[in-house]
C-alpha cells in the first residue's frame, strides 16, 4: 500500500487509539527473483513462490534482492476490561 491510501490507513488507526509496536517486512519471492540462498529438503525442488517475514533493519537490502517487499507495522490498542465494548470508528 503507497501513497495517500498508506498515510489514511495509519493516521485511522492512531485516530482510533492505536499506537504502532513495530515494523516489519513482508516479501514475495517469485517469478524473476534469485533463489540462491533457499534450501529445501532433499528430493524437492527448489521454491517457485513464498511468503516471507524480514527485519525492518534489513529494508534497504531485502529491497534490493526483491521486487516485491512491502514494510508493514502492527498496531496495538489497550482494552479496556470495565468498559463496554466501544466501535473506535465512532
């Protein structure tokens, strides 16, 4: 997600309480990418698609490697227990 539809996404969920507790990688491998550097076990071939986790520290590298590496960020929000439940888009 790019541009003014990444920017709306986060500023809803810090306007809806939510802080952000960190920053990762998501990373296709796929068509066009080099495979050096992944194993399988032994009488499989060697991965046509995945779906992979990297390190945020790591951004500008994996990057570079791959065409389709997204940063993404989990966002959290305290519950409160003695409350009744409350739609944060109200």
């Amino acid at each position: 997600m790019r541009g003014p539809v990444r920017v709306a996404a986060n500023g809803w969920y810090r306007r809806s309480g939510f802080v952000e507790s960190f920053r990762y990688m998501h990373v296709y491998l796929g068509d066009g990418d080099d495979r050096s550097g992944f194993f399988t076990p032994e009488r499989l071939s060697s991965p046509v698609i995945a779906f992979l986790y990297g390190k945020i520290e790591d951004e500008a590298a994996i990057r570079f490697l791959y065409r389709r590496a997204y940063g993404c960020r989990q966002y959290v929000r305290a519950i409160d227990a003695s409350s009744s439940a409350r739609d944060p888009r109200r």
